[in-house]
C-alpha cells in the first residue's frame, strides 16, 4: 500500500480493475486494502489527520487527506548508495528487459551521489557481457500466464540431469543469476531453479492456481525437515559462505573465524563447496562429510593424475 497510494494521489480517478491489475493483486483484495487507508494516517489521528477514501460507482478511486504521500521521496545518503549498489548489479544482469529505465535512473542518482562517493579507488564497477538463460523468456511468460512448463534440469547438487513438470509462480534474479520459484509436481514441493541450469523447456499448456510462492527477496534456500545440520568453523577466506548461503547460530570467535550451522540436503554438495574453500574452512560436523570430502578429492586428484 505504500506504493499504490502514491501512485492514486498523482492518478486520481483511476479505475480499481486496472489499479488492481497493475500492482498483481486481486481487485477485491484492493478493495478491503482500501478500506483500511480509512483508519491511517498521521498523529494525533483526529478526523483531519487520516487519509479520506472514496470509490465511486463505477469503481474509479479518489484519495484526499494524503498530501505527504505526495512528496518526493528523500533517501540519506547511506540509502541513496545501497539503492545504487543494488540498482548497479541488476543493470548488469543479463535478460533484464527494464534495463534502459534503470540504467537512466542509476545515471541521476549517480549525479546526485557524486564521483568522490563512488569512484572511490574504483570500489563499485558496472561489469558487462554476458548472456540471458535460454528459456528465461518461456519461464517468465508461463509464470506470468499460470501455465504448466516441463524442463530438464541439472541439479548441483546431485550432478545429474533430471525431466521436471512445474509450476513456476515467480522468476527474479539474485547475486547476478535467475532464479524460478516454482511447485514441483513429481516432488509435491516448493522448489528453486537456476534458469541458467534448464536445458529444455516446454509450455504444457495446462493452466495452474497460484500457491502464492515468494520470488524475490527470499532466501535461496528452503530448509526441510530431511537436511543435515553441517556445523563449519570458517576462516577469513571462507567467511563469504555465511553471507552467501542461508545459515543459523552463527558464532563469532576470538581469533576471527566463524562458527555456523549450514543446513543441507545432500552432502555432496557441501563437499563440492568446501572443496574449492579449504583450508579456511573446517568441519566440526558431521564426522561423514569429512569422509565425502576426502573421497572427493582422491576423486579430483586423479583425474589430472600424479
């Protein structure tokens, strides 16, 4: 509501369905939204004070009583440089078809920051190139539309490839890949998928109903009632698991390393991260992912022999 409320002060009249159809939500939903703005507003809340709200009979809305929803917005300057921080990575990323729009806002508020802030021995710096997932289109339209899509997918963490029928709800990016929220029929679960890990994607065609998924701003990993709780004490290269993965009890040690607990599905794949960590990661447990890692580094080893 913080967002469409502006948006009725500057576009007053404007018809619910379309208003509803804008933001992705239900216009009934709207409706009772609505009908909350009644009982908010600004101290000491009188009758004078709380936002005014009328739909009118064919259904065009008008907001009153709401000029400080009018205002531009003024960020600080600590907000204004991690909305540019953010801004900067999702310009970067490929298959983004608001990219334009962005890169001129990011332009002016590149203005307003000024050069001192963020050209500072070249801390923040826009990459370029590279490619959109293949089926990134297909996924957003079938996610867009409620429809059923089958895929065949790579999982990292079992390396194998695998025929998938879902139900994608959200596509988003993060940390510079795509990501599908999706319901996964063969599983009867929620699960995420790396885009850039589908191979083959088809539209099936069949219509589904919304589960309501998050997309994003969620957590990359969904932990389950079958994970191991992989307990790693992490040194100063492998600090960047805990900000990276999603991990609980964290515990700050005297000489600089950090304690976490990693949750897991398989431990496979944590043998493959902490592979490529060592030695800066130790494992207080349990006692057989120390056997999976060994295993996998005899495994490595001899591929390139002696």
């Amino acid at each position: 509501m913080l967002v469409v409320v502006p948006y009725l002060v500057q576009h007053p009249g404007s018809r619910l369905v379309e208003v509803a159809e804008l933001f992705g939500a239900a216009p009934e939903q709207l409706r009772r939204d609505l009908d909350l703005l009644f009982m908010s507003g600004l101290p000491p809340y009188g009758p004078g004070d709380l936002i005014d709200v009328d739909v009118d009979q064919d259904d065009r809305i008008w907001i009153t009583m709401a000029d400080h929803f009018a205002r531009p917005l003024r960020l600080t300057r600590s907000e204004a440089l991690a909305l540019y921080v953010r801004g900067t990575e999702l310009v970067a990323t490929p298959g983004l078809p608001q990219a334009p729009a962005l890169a001129s806002a990011l332009g002016k508020l590149r203005e307003t920051l000024g050069p001192e802030t963020l050209d500072a021995d070249g801390l923040i710096e826009v990459t370029g190139g590279g490619t959109a997932p293949e089926y990134l289109g297909l996924l957003r339209e079938a996610a867009e539309a409620h429809r059923r899509v089958e895929i065949e997918y790579f999982s990292a963490s079992s390396g194998a490839w695998s025929t998938r029928a879902i139900e994608p709800e959200a596509v988003f990016s993060s940390l510079g890949n795509w990501y599908v929220a999706a319901w996964d029929l063969g599983a009867g679960a929620e699960r995420l998928f790396r885009a850039d890990r589908v191979r083959r994607a088809v539209d099936a065609g069949e219509p589904f109903e919304p589960r309501g998924l998050a997309g994003a701003g969620r957590d990359l990993y969904t932990p389950g009632i079958d994970d191991v709780a992989v307990r790693l004490r992490l040194h100063g290269g492998a600090r960047w698991i805990a900000e990276y993965y999603a991990t609980v009890d964290p515990v700050e040690l005297d000489d600089g390393s950090l304690e976490v607990t990693l949750p897991a599905r398989r431990l496979e794949w944590i043998a493959k991260l902490l592979l490529r960590v060592m030695p800066d990661a130790e494992i207080l447990s349990p006692d057989a992912l120390r056997d999976e890692v060994r295993s996998l580094a005899e495994r490595t080893r001899a591929r390139y022999g002696d």
